[in-house]
C-alpha cells in the first residue's frame, strides 16, 4: 500500500471519501478525521498548513516489476498534487507517508508543488462531480501534456504566480507560462520564427480559445525592458487597466488548460476584471 497525508486539500462540497481512476488503478481520497477544525484553522490563517486529506493506493509492490511500479505510482502521485493544486487553486502536497505505506521520503521531491497555504485563487469549479471527472481526465491525459505541453513547468509557474508580492511579480510569471507556450507552438508548426504574440494567437486559433489583444505584449515589454507595468510600449495606464489584463491572462490560461486536456467549458471564471485591483503595485502609483 501506498499512503500519503495531503497539505490544504479542499475538494467542492469536501466530500468524505473520493475514487480517482489513475493508470494503474484507484487512488483513495479520504477526509481527515478532524477536518472540520483544520477547515477553520486554515482558512482564517491562510498561510498555514494541515494534513486536511489522506490519499492511498492499494497495489502491491512486492514480487518482479515491483520497483517498476513504484516509480510509476510516484509520477502518477505527482500528477495527482499537481492536477490537485491547478483545479484548486492553491498548492496541495505532501510532507510525510502514512505508517503504513510501503514507501516513505525523506524529502518531497522537487517535482512536486512546494508546501505553501491558500493562495487567493478560487477552483475552477465548485461541483464535486465535475470536479473528479476533471481530476480523472487530467491525471490520465497528463503524461501526454507534460512531453507535449510541459504542463508540469506551466502549472509550477501558475502556482508560484498566485502567490506573488506584488502586480509585477504576477504578471512575471505569468509570462513565463506564456513563453513555455510560446516554445510549443513553435515546435507543433514547426516554425521556429514565430514571434511572441503570434505564437500564443496561434494557440488560441488552433484549440479554439479567445484571441488576446496585443495589450499583454506590450505590458510585457514594457516590464521585461522598462521594469515598469507601463512605461513605453504600453503607455499612459492605470493601475487598474493593468491589473485587467493580467486577468484577462489568467483567464485565457485557464481556457489554454482546459482545451489542452479537454475539461470542457470553464465553469468558473477566476479572476474578472478588477479582482487585482487591491494587489501591490511598484510602478503604477
């Protein structure tokens, strides 16, 4: 058996027990005994963390192959905390094994999402149903996404973006993703000449998605060259009109994710217009 304590898993409706279907059978999902005070304890000091999930598998590692399937059933726990952490919103790991488990660390690997509290990111859904049938469809379709997208890289940055310092510091990461799609838009036409804005337009056209405007490339360059939000290229902006176009980023990453793994429609959109409006900013005073 496989077993592990999750940080700062809530599921919609925090059911007591889910199944996931994962390549190599189940993975069982069971509420902390004193969930309900961790609930409380996490979100009215957000930065903390609590074993709030266990998460186990049943499959015997003993016999030929076995150290085989134990490399297997890790990467696909990673799958699982990662595909937790995007659909939640905030980062969900691990730090200890259960008692029981047939393997235990001594440190979480790097792969896995670091542990951290809530960040100020919703899930994209509040729908238990939808939200395993998503959590399936992910941890199945994930190995294909990380050699084809590398969505583990995007979902990292992703994370580390929701909990920035400061309107900068977001938007930073955020076009990081935004290169790493950049590169494989590249790589699927073939087209190494592909410029920045092009490229991520390109995306959109070929999995169906909004078509940004140019704002986000300019903001960019005006970021990346300038160290201001809007400086040159992206001139004469509010705080708040900057503020709208990382959402609008956000937003159209979240569309990016769900095409990718073919979640459907986004059933919750996560930052609208004005949700970063409280957010520090060091250049748009």
């Amino acid at each position: 058996m496989l077993g592990f304590c999750l940080l700062n898993l809530f599921i919609p409706n925090n059911p007591d027990e889910l199944i996931l279907n994962g390549n190599h059978g189940e993975w069982r999902l069971a509420k902390d005994v004193d969930f309900d005070n961790k609930l409380q304890t996490i979100t009215s000091k957000r930065t903390i963390c609590l074993e709030t999930y266990t998460i186990t598998h049943d499959h015997s590692l003993g016999g030929s192959g076995s150290s085989r399937i134990a490399d297997e059933l890790l990467k696909e726990l990673n799958y699982v905390c990662l595909s937790l952490s995007y659909l939640t919103g905030s980062a969900v790991t691990f730090e200890r094994s259960l008692p029981m488990s047939d393997i235990t660390f001594i440190q979480v690997g790097d792969s896995f999402p670091r542990m951290r509290g809530l960040s100020s990111s919703d899930p994209v859904t509040f729908d238990q149903y939808d939200f395993k049938e998503k959590l399936d469809t992910m941890i199945n379709a994930f190995e294909r996404n990380q050699n084809t997208n590398n969505i583990n890289i995007i979902i990292h940055h992703l994370l580390d973006s929701t909990y920035c310092w400061s309107l900068e510091d977001l938007f930073l990461s955020l076009c990081t993703v935004l290169e790493i799609i950049k590169q494989n838009e590249r790589r699927r036409t073939g087209n190494s000449r592909l410029y920045f804005y092009d490229s991520i337009a390109s995306v959109a056209r070929h999995l169906g998605i909004t078509v940004l405007n140019e704002d986000f490339k300019n903001m960019r360059n005006d970021l990346i060259h300038e160290g201001h939000l809007s400086k040159i290229k992206f001139s004469g902006h509010t705080k708040s009109e900057c503020s709208d176009v990382v959402c609008d980023v956000l937003n159209w990453i979240d569309e990016y994710v769900h095409a990718i793994f073919s979640l459907g429609d986004v059933k919750n959109t996560r930052y609208p217009r004005n949700t970063l409006s409280g957010l520090n900013s060091y250049t748009t005073w």
